[in-house]
C-alpha cells in the first residue's frame, strides 16, 4: 500500500522560509517520478516542481529561484525548500508521486492527471 505523508507546512510572514517533507511508504522514491502541488481557495490544483528518477527537476515560473525540490532517496523522502515566500503562495500543498518519467526544464510540471498517488495535504500559510 502506498502512502506520502506531508509535513512541514505552517504560517510565516512574507520573506520567510519553510521546508515541505514527504515520507513515502510502500513506493520507491529513488525510480519515481514526484512533484509538489498546491491548491488555494477557489482555484485550480497547480504544479509546483517535479523531480525525476535522474536528478532533473522544474519549476513553475512563479517560484523559479525561491523554491528547490529534491529527494533523498535513502530516507525514501521528497522535499521542497521554499524561501523568499510570498502572500500568493498560500495554499494547501500536495506530494504526488506516479512511475517513470523524464523532466526537462523547458516544461512546465505536468499536469495533476497524471500522477497516481497523493498525500493528504500541508497547509503553507504566508502573511504580508
């Protein structure tokens, strides 16, 4: 059975820094291909970053620099580092997890549709 288990979210003024965990059970982070989420009130669920099983990431533009995704493959964990956070960047945030795949920088995260496991959610609240 598979689980992501998020942790790490809270509030913080505007400039801050959090760091998002997510324990993966019952999947092997090292072959998968993983991605961060997020959802605020009253919008779309959107890619954050993803991470495939050869080191490649990607971002959404509107976190390019302030955020860094990563896995540490040993401890089976995904992790965003977010720094420089914003007001807008407030939502609830989701790991994702699904089978091969191969990321490249040029491309936005791929969309929600096509990941097959999900975490429950952490709530990442930023004050101005």
């Amino acid at each position: 059975q598979v689980q992501l288990v998020e942790s790490g979210g809270g509030s913080v003024q505007a400039g801050g820094s959090l760091r998002l965990s997510c324990v993966a059970s019952g999947y092997t982070t090292r072959s998968a291909c993983m991605a961060w989420f997020r959802q605020a009130p009253g919008k779309e669920r959107e890619g954050v970053a993803s991470a495939d099983s050869n080191g490649n990431t990607n971002y959404a533009d509107s976190v390019k620099g302030r955020f860094t995704i990563s896995k540490d493959n040993a401890k089976n964990i995904l992790y965003l580092e977010m720094n420089s956070l914003k007001p807008e960047d407030t939502a609830m945030y989701y790991c994702a997890a699904r089978g091969y795949c191969v990321v490249s920088p040029l491309y936005g995260v791929q969309s929600a549709r096509v990941f097959d496991y999900w975490g429950q959610g952490t709530q990442v609240t930023v004050s101005s």
